[in-house]
C-alpha cells in the first residue's frame, strides 16, 4: 500500500487576511495615486491661469505704451503755436504715430481715461480716434474703437516727467503753451482687487522742443 504526505494534498491559495490585506494596501496606492494627480493637475490649472494674466497684462501694457511712446507733437497748421495735447490728472487725450486700427502706422487721436470717482470702482478706457480730427470734437465721419484696460478700478492717477527743471519732477498737469515740449515720460498708477496698486511709467520717445 502507498502513502502519501498531507502537504500534496493541501489546497494552494491566498487566506481572507491575505486578500483583505492586498485590497487595502491597493486602496491606500490607489488614494496616493490619485492624490498625486489631483495636485499635479491642480499645479497645472494654476500655472496656466498664472500664464494667462501675465499675457494679459503683458498685452495691456504693450498697447498702452505702444500709444504713449509714439506720442506725436501734432499741430492743425504751422501757424499753430501749440500741439495737441491735453494732460491731466485722470485723463490723457494726445495724437500718437501708432495706430493699431492701421495695422500700427498711421496718425491716431488717443484718450486714456477712467469712468469713476475716488472710492468708487470705475472702468480704465483706451480710446483711438482715426482719422485725426481736431477740429470736430465729435469726431464726424470718422472711426473710434475703445478698448477696456482694466475694470473695477477703484483709484486712477497720471503724471508726467519734467526734465526741464533743476530737479526731474512728477507733476499732475501737462501744458505745451508752457513747456513747448511733450513730456519725457507718463506714469500710470491704478488700482484693482486683484492686482492692487500697479504703476506703468512709460518714456515719450518723441520729446522734442518745439520750434
């Protein structure tokens, strides 16, 4: 007669502790897992929203310098014995030699202004004007496109750079009877919820004497 040994006959497999323990352990890689994603993904999301309101902001910056720098003592003859170009502390109106509604060339009428008062938020406007017409405050007959730089604006300040003076000097008004020259640089200063206190200075190519 022969004999066997109980091992072979032993049925092979995992014990209930065995899988318990497995389903765990994979639930636990699986939660890590998926918190892993999650903050990757989230990390994403931020950077690409981080990404966009620096384009943004970048965009703005550019069209707004872009009109100031080219600021353009423009006159209505040459009999006139002051150019255009009317400065003051919350708003800015001036003819620039770019214009974007002409693919960047081309004489344009400019208005930088904000719709509100202090401790009110308002809307931070760019206007352009083609063709230049100085003449006809209503602007007949021609193209005027706005654009809004910023809203809920709560504050909106503009200076202008003096180099005349012994001391280079910020003042709040620009008169060209005065200075028969355009300022060498405008600041920009506003105020928003979500970005705070932002200053813009810009430099005026263009500041020339005028004869």
């Amino acid at each position: 007669m022969t004999f066997r040994t109980g091992i072979f006959n032993k049925t092979s497999g995992f014990t209930l502790l065995e899988v318990m323990l497995a389903l765990t352990l994979f639930a636990l890689l699986g939660t890590i897992l998926y918190g892993a994603i999650a903050l990757g993904h989230g990390a994403v999301e931020k950077s690409e929203r981080s990404f966009e309101k620096n384009q943004e902001l970048r965009s703005t910056v550019d069209l707004v310098g872009g009109y100031i720098r080219s600021s353009y003592p423009y006159r209505m003859s040459q009999q006139d014995p002051t150019f255009f170009y009317r400065a003051e502390e919350t708003e800015l109106s001036f003819i620039s030699s770019f214009s974007l509604a002409m693919g960047g060339r081309g004489m344009a009428k400019i208005r930088l202004f904000w719709e509100g008062q202090n401790g009110e938020e308002g809307v931070l406007k760019l206007e352009e004007q083609i063709p230049v017409r100085l003449a006809d405050e209503n602007g007949g007959g021609g193209y005027t496109h706005s654009v809004v730089i910023r809203d809920r604006v709560s504050a909106f300040h503009l200076a202008y750079l003096d180099t005349k003076t012994e001391q280079e000097e910020w003042v709040e008004k620009w008169d060209t009877a005065e200075h028969k020259t355009l300022p060498r640089a405008v600041r920009v200063n506003f105020r928003t919820p979500r970005e705070g206190e932002v200053e813009w200075v810009f430099p005026v190519m263009m500041s020339v004497l005028a004869p």
